[in-house]
C-alpha cells in the first residue's frame, strides 16, 4: 500500500493528544498543502523540509518512547518520500514543457522578425492604400515579438502563466492584422512578394495553446 502524506490537522491533533512540543512541522505541513500543483518545484522543497522536521523528532529520546507518535512519524516520512516522488515526476514534466513553450517562443519571434522585414520593403515598394494595415501589421508583430521574449525571461509558474496568455492573445491580433492586409493588398495591387503567413501563425497559435493547457495542469 502506498504511504500518505499526513495531514496538517492530523499532526495537530496528535501534538494535542500526546502534549508534545511541536517543532515547526505542523507549519511545514500547513505551507505544503498551500501549494497548487502547478507548484511542483515548490513542492519537492517542502517535503524535503517536512521530512527533515519529522525525522528530527523521531530522533527525541520522549517522542521516541511514545510508540503511537514514533510510528505516526514513521508514516509521515514514508509518506513525504512517496509525495516528493510524484512532485519531483511533475516538475519534470512541467519542464519538458516550459522548455517546448521556449522553444516556440523562438520559432514565433523569428517569424514576427521575417514579417516586420518583408513588410519593411513592401512600405518601400509603396504600400499604397493598405498603408494603414502594413503600419497595423508591423506594430502587431512587434508585440508578438515582446511577448515572446518576455515569456521566456518569465521566472514563477503564475507568470509563465501570464506571459503565454498574452504572446497567444498577440498572436491573435497579428493573424487579424495579416487577414485584413492580405485582404486589401489583393484588393488593390497585389504583391506577390508578400506571402501570408496565416498558416503559420494558426499552426504555432494550436501548439502553444496546447502548451498552455498542460501548463494549468
């Protein structure tokens, strides 16, 4: 059977019963179970202080003679190894894909840099009446482009969070953006030197969102 990791209110009651002197494991139990399970980094250090809290205990001579408290003890270690365990198998799980999310964070700015160029030299080819959208393109390929770098300088899980939800929302726009130029470039003059890149954007725009879903897992 596999051990459980005892509860802050279990201990407390324990300490209360048996009218022994609590040694900070009650509020290493309280700050773990705070912890969300996009925390698992965080995790793996709290069972390492719990573990080292109750491990010091089982040590003391009185608490040591008290077997009911001694095997409370025991289980609660066995039960902080086995929870470490599975923290320490979600954060690397949560790494693989934060270093994917960084990844495409590379491939989407690379392809934001591409398209402010091309869209640099069609303004110098005379953009005409989508003047307007190619402004409108390039400002918002610039905020894909900032908002993929800032999620890659992104440092807790909540602002990973964050970041990825913005450089989507940005991508977004700029699929707005580059829909109506396209648009209006057929319209008018066509430049077959702009290619869309629509399907690249939707592409990187499915991958990240499914990033982003196992990073709220």
């Amino acid at each position: 059977m596999t051990a459980q990791l005892a509860t802050e209110s279990q201990w407390k009651a324990v300490v209360q019963k048996s009218k022994i002197k609590d040694n900070g494991l009650q509020k290493a139990l309280a700050e773990y179970e705070k912890l969300g399970d996009d925390k698992s980094q965080e995790k793996v250090k709290a069972l390492d202080a719990v573990k080292k809290l109750a491990s010091g205990l089982g040590k003391d001579k009185a608490i040591a003679a008290n077997a009911d408290v001694a095997k409370f003890l025991d289980g609660l270690e066995a039960g902080a190894d086995t929870a470490k365990k599975d923290a320490a198998t979600a954060a690397k799980a949560q790494e693989a894909n934060l270093s994917e999310i960084k990844g495409l964070c590379g491939e989407t700015e690379k392809l934001a840099r591409s398209t402010e160029d091309e869209l640099a030299d069609l303004g110098k080819n005379g953009g005409g009446a989508c003047e307007t959208f190619r402004t409108l393109h390039v400002e918002s390929f610039k905020r894909v482009t900032e908002a993929a770098k800032k999620l890659t300088q992104a440092g807790s899980s909540e602002s990973q969070r964050r970041m990825l939800d913005n450089l989507i929302a940005a991508i977004n726009n700029a699929s707005h953006a580059e829909l109506a130029l396209t648009r209006c470039l057929i319209n008018t003059n066509p430049h077959p030197e702009f290619k869309s890149h629509e399907r690249q954007l939707s592409t990187l725009k499915s991958q990240l969102t499914r990033a982003q879903s196992q990073l709220r897992n």
